[in-house]
C-alpha cells in the first residue's frame, strides 16, 4: 500500500484537495493496527514530506493586484 | 321597521372577505409613481402609487423585500405585484406587494425570461456542465470596472483572507453599450491564466444590469474552461450570467470570500495534520513498544531460567516450612522441659548432683583401667609370636621373636639372651 502511495507521491503535483486527502488517507493508515512499524515511518516520513510541499502553497510573497491589458500584458493596477 | 345595525368589526370583516374572494386582487399588477416612500426601521416599506386619477396604499413588507432589487423614492414610475386587501384596523384596502420592478423592465424582464428559456433547453445551465471551484486558487481573475465597489470589495476581502493570492483584473466596460461584449472578451483573456474567475459589477438599476444578461456574456461563461464565479449586483439580482455561472455568489465580496481561500484556515488546517501525523505515529510507537513489553515480560515467563527461578522457589517455601515446623516443636519440646525443670524437687536436684559426681569418679577409675593409658605411663606390652603376654623369661628362649606394644604402635624385637631374677617378686 505504501508503494502505491510513494509512486503517487512522486508523480507530483497534487491539488491542495488531494494532498490533503492523501494526508488524511495517511494519519488514517497510521493508526491502523495493520500497518507494520517499518511502512508507519515510511509513511510518518511520505507524509511530511507532503505537508511541506502542500505548505508551500503559501509563498510568503504578498501580491499586488496586476491588471491584464488589451494586449494581454499584466502590469500593476492601482 | 328598524333597519339591521352592524358593528365597524361586521362591516370591515365583510369587506375584507369580498377582497379576498376576489380573483382579480389576489394577484394584481399596478403601475404608477411612487410617493410618500417610507422605509421602516422594521423593514417593511410604506409607500404610495399615484396617476393622474388617484393614489393607491401600498405596503412591502421586510419578508417580501427580495422583490425589490432597487433602492425606491419618490417619483419612480414602478409596477408593483402583488394583492389588494382591506386592512380592518384602519378601515382601508391597500396593495401588499410582492415585487416592484421599474417600468421599462417590462419589456426587458421578457427578453429576460425568453432568453434564459432558450439557453436553459441548450443546456447552458446544466448541473453537470459545472466546473468545481477550487478551493485553493493561487490566481484569482476578475473581470469588472476598474473603478467601483465591486473591484474594491474584492481586493480588500482578499487581502485579508490571503494576501498570498495573486489577483489579475482585467478591466471591463460593466454597463452601456459594449459592456457585454467587453465581459465576454475579458472572461475569455483571462482563461487558462487563472485557477477561478470572477465576473461581476456592484449594485445597480435593473438596466446598469442588463448587461449579465446578454447571450455573449452567458455563452462567454459557459465555454470557459476555467470555472467563472459570477457576482452581479446585490442578492436580490439574479442574471443570465448567474445561472451561466459555475458558482453564483450573491455579491463580488462574496465571490471574493468564495474565491480566496483563508490563508490562517489552512495554516491550521497543514498544523492540525502535522499534529496528527506526530500523534499518530507516536501512539503507534508506544503501542508496538506496550506489544513489545508484553511479550518479553511472556518470554522471561516462559524461559527456562525463569522455570528454574520458580522451582528454587518452591524448594525454598519447603525449606522454610520445614524450618518452621521444627523450630516449632523444638521450642514445644523446650517448654515441656522447662515445665519439667520447674517441676523437679530440689532433692532430686541434690540427687542429680551426687549421681553426676559418682559418673565423674568411676569415668576417672575406667580411665585408669584403659591399658592404653597405662602405655602412656611409658610401659609396654611385649607379646610373643603367639600374643601371648610375656610374663616370665622361663616362656621365651634365645632367638624368639617378640612383638612389643607401645602407644603408638609395635616393635618386633629380637631374644638375645633371658636371664631369671630370683628376687623380684611382687
């Protein structure tokens, strides 16, 4: 099972949704008595490792609203 | 003959029962201008229509405000829909309305409701041509005035909700005469450049609307492949544009709050999994570590070091129950001799005492008795090869092997010659 979830983890690129529900398809594997200690740190491991890409969702950077011109050119409104 | 004399109440009521008997007044439509306008604190609206012939009461009240999409004063030409009734208190009919539209939407609200017929049968509307908005836009597009409310709104509830999220408006004409054309253009520049669009305009006149009511616009928004939030107006204003729309959001602050996420609901939301992540994983730990005691405490159990530990044990209960058995009846024994000792009289003490003395003196005499002591003295015992005593020189001759006793073992001694003493008799 944590093959198919590392492969999905390396095929990039989830929505927030998706990672998030990957998140929460994990902490649920996690607390399940089947999971072997060895697959929980892969998975403790695959899992932070989402939570720091789905965190940089936030960037940091404040935006300016940008105007789209006629010619399809953004320049900063205001 | 007195003529029948009815309280206000009987003639009130019954007037009040031929209106609502009446098809016509339950459901009327009634143009006029608008005077002595009062909105209420509570919400209902007190106003007068008039024409050059008369003036008719009219009430909204705050439950029927949905309506009205426009803010009523005097002198607006109106229609105004909705029933004629008495109302007993004052003695008077009024019109309670359920709708006021300005007069000219007559023939607007037909084209309205024509080509909303029409594209409803296209399928422009359809449930299941809608895009989901994300709920995680990073690019949020606009198309409306750059100047105006709805701009505005939109930038500030965005910046507080998430000043992460990049907005691109891309200005449009909202009102007049190639308002829809430039809506149509703009939703279709900003298509593919953002995650969600926004489309809309602040409150205005049901004619500053019309414009998101046109068929190029609704066509604009249904072929755009990046979902459309639409933002006309106030609540109360429902376009073709609205129904186009993936999302409808009754005002462009709404579609601002609709379109940006909360940039502190999802840090929580990123720390809560974090948190559950740790928590998981650490219960999981100590669970597998409980397991791992249990089963060790088990093994220990089980070993055969421990079996051997538990048999000393029992041998070592034994032992101990053995101890304290005999101790037992070794201090009982000791209490009957005790009981005994007490008992016995002091003459059989004195008895006792004598007796032991005697045993002393004869152990002393037997002592003397014993030949060994006597060897001890330095005497010795000479034997001949019979075992015989030598007693006598007459019983041994020259040549004789003798065996001669003493305290430590024997000599065997040789006769080299006897000789008989005469004198030596005891």
């Amino acid at each position: 099972m944590s093959e198919e979830k590392k492969e999905i983890l390396e095929e990039e690129e989830l929505t927030v949704e998706q990672s998030f529900a990957r998140l929460d398809e994990m902490v649920s594997a996690l607390e399940s008595e089947d999971v072997s200690i060895e697959d929980s740190f892969r998975i403790y491991q695959d899992g932070m490792k989402l939570l720091k890409k789905v965190g940089q969702k936030l960037d940091g950077y404040e935006k300016k609203m940008l105007s789209l011109t006629e010619d399809g050119v953004l320049e900063e409104f205001e | 003959m007195n003529p029948r004399v009815y309280t206000v109440g009987q003639i009130n009521r019954y007037i009040k029962g031929m209106f609502a008997g009446d098809g016509l007044l339950a459901s009327v439509f009634v143009s006029g201008e608008v005077s002595n306008c009062k909105y209420h604190s509570s919400g209902h609206i007190y106003f007068s229509i008039k024409d050059s012939t008369g003036t008719l009461s009219c009430i909204m009240f705050a439950g029927n405000r949905r309506g009205l999409a426009f803010r009523m004063k005097d002198g607006d030409k109106v229609v105004v829909g909705g029933a004629v009734d008495v109302y007993e208190r004052d003695g008077r009919y009024q019109l309670y309305a359920k709708q006021i539209r300005l007069e000219g939407e007559g023939e607007l609200y037909e084209k309205f409701m024509k080509l909303k017929s029409k594209l409803e049968a296209e399928g422009l509307f359809d449930k299941s041509h809608k895009k989901p908005v994300p709920a995680y836009a990073s690019v949020v597009g606009v198309v409306t005035a750059p100047t105006g409310a709805a701009v505005r709104d939109i930038q500030t509830i965005s910046r507080r909700r998430n000043p992460y999220v990049q907005l691109i408006l891309r200005p449009s004409l909202v009102q007049g005469e190639g308002a829809a054309q430039s809506i149509a253009d703009g939703i279709r520049m900003l298509d593919g450049l953002t995650d969600v669009i926004i489309v809309g305009r602040g409150g205005g006149s049901y004619e500053d609307l019309w414009a998101f009511n046109e068929e190029i616009v609704a066509r604009a928004i249904y072929e755009c492949g990046t979902p459309v939030i639409s933002a006309v107006g106030h609540e109360t204003d429902t376009t073709i544009a609205d129904f186009a729309a993936d999302l409808r959001a009754p005002t462009p602050s709404a579609a601002a709050e609709l379109a940006v996420f909360d940039c502190r609901e999802f840090r929580e939301s990123v720390r809560k999994r974090e948190t559950a992540f740790r928590n998981s994983l650490s219960r999981k730990l100590a669970a597998d570590e409980a397991r791992i005691k249990w089963y060790q405490a088990r093994l220990r159990a089980l070993s055969p070091v421990s079996r051997l530990r538990d048999e000393r044990r029992r041998a070592a209960d034994c032992e101990t129950a053995m101890e304290r058995a005999v101790r037992e009846r070794l201090a009982a024994a000791g209490r009957k001799a005790e009981f005994y000792a007490s008992a016995l009289p002091d003459r059989t003490a004195k008895v006792l005492a004598l007796r032991q003395r005697t045993f002393s003196v004869l152990i002393a005499r037997m002592e003397g008795l014993n030949p060994i002591s006597r060897l001890r003295q330095g005497y010795s015992f000479v034997a001949d090869s019979g075992r015989h005593a030598v007693r006598s020189v007459k019983q041994v001759k020259k040549g004789d092997r003798l065996t001669i006793y003493v305290t430590d073992g024997t000599v065997t001694a040789g006769v080299e010659e006897t000789a008989e003493v005469e004198t030596y008799h005891e």
